[in-house]
C-alpha cells in the first residue's frame, strides 16, 4: 500500500467527529488495486458494530445482485468499498439518519489514490448525488436511466430489505437491469484472474 493511502486510511480510522453521540467506527476497504469501487449510503448498527462493511442482509442482497461470492466481495484488490458516511449516522423518525456530510471530505482525496478503478457502483441517491455530474430528479429515474453513466458508474437503489416495495414496483430492474449489472462486473473480474 502506498505510503499516501495508508496515511489518508489512518487518518479516517482515526476520526472522531460523531464521539458525541457513538463511538467512532468508520467502516471501508481498500485498496490501490481495487477495480471497482462500491459507494453506499452509510453503515447500519450491526455494520458499525462488526466493522465489515455490507455485513448485514443489505450486503447479502448486494452481493446477489453483483453476482460474486463473499471471498471476491471481501477482496480489496477487487472491492473497495467506500459508505458517504463512514461511521452509523444514528436513528430518525423514518429509519436512519442521512450520511453526516463532514465524511465527504474524504472522497476525493481517496479515490485519488485509486489509481487502478475501473468503474463504480453507486447505492443510492446519497452516492449517486455527490458523485453524478447530472444526477435525474429521483433514484428511480437515476436507475431507469442507468445507461447514461456507463461506462464510468452503475446506479443502484439500496438493497435493504426495507426496498421490497421499491423493488416490486419496479420489476424491470430485477429482470432488465441486474443481468447488465452482473455481465459488466464478471467481465472486470474475468481480466483480473
């Protein structure tokens, strides 16, 4: 690892912004080798407590829809994995709170030192927002409009559980889109072999 990324990792490990209502855990993996960079939202309570990143049912959907077994998942070289709120933002009304927006200072400095990305996957409108230069009005029309950001990005709804009823009112994604989805990371990996 280089001696820019292991500082720039050491340095978000280390922050304490959120100390004043949990106990800092921020959750990512990388590596320079990484060949495809995952964005989500932010870690959920079990996620912030194990400190593995997806390591809750939303990471079991994700990992189903990219088509890859948890060993290529966990792989940094193949993964990295990057939440727009590294540590758990803590409980609102209507589920978790957004992605404090201080981590944000982050994102460029580290995806700077990820010189051998490929392509990004983009989980929800809190990725999709920051890092889209055209971002559609809503997710949906983010995600219904995927092709507009490949060859670069893939724009994904969350997959928590909590979206089944985003997912089945919206039966193409499942059927038109993943099988895309899939194709293009199988294809990334195929040449990393």
């Amino acid at each position: 690892m280089s001696k820019e990324l292991n500082s720039l990792l050491k340095d978000i490990r280390q922050c304490t912004i959120c100390k004043d209502f949990l106990e800092p855990n921020p959750v990512l993996s990388v590596s320079e080798k990484s060949k495809i960079l995952i964005v989500g939202q932010a870690p959920g309570t079990k996620v912030h407590a194990s400190g593995i990143p997806w390591d809750d049912q939303s990471g079991k959907n994700l990992r189903s829809w990219l088509g890859v077994t948890d060993e290529q998942f966990y792989n940094p070289d193949l993964f990295g994995i990057v939440p727009m709120g590294f540590c758990y933002p803590g409980k609102g009304r209507s589920g978790d709170l957004p992605p404090r927006k201080e981590c944000h200072q982050w994102h460029q400095p580290l995806t700077d030192q990820l010189p051998n990305l490929k392509f990004s996957i983009l989980i929800g409108a809190y990725a999709q927002n920051y890092y889209l230069e055209n971002p559609k009005r809503n997710l949906t029309e983010n995600v219904q409009n995927f092709e507009a950001y490949l060859p670069q990005a893939f724009v994904l709804p969350h997959p928590s559980p909590r979206n089944r009823f985003w997912l089945t009112k919206n039966p193409w994604f499942q059927d038109s889109l993943l099988p895309i989805l899939k194709l293009k990371v199988q294809e990334i990996l195929a040449n990393e072999v």
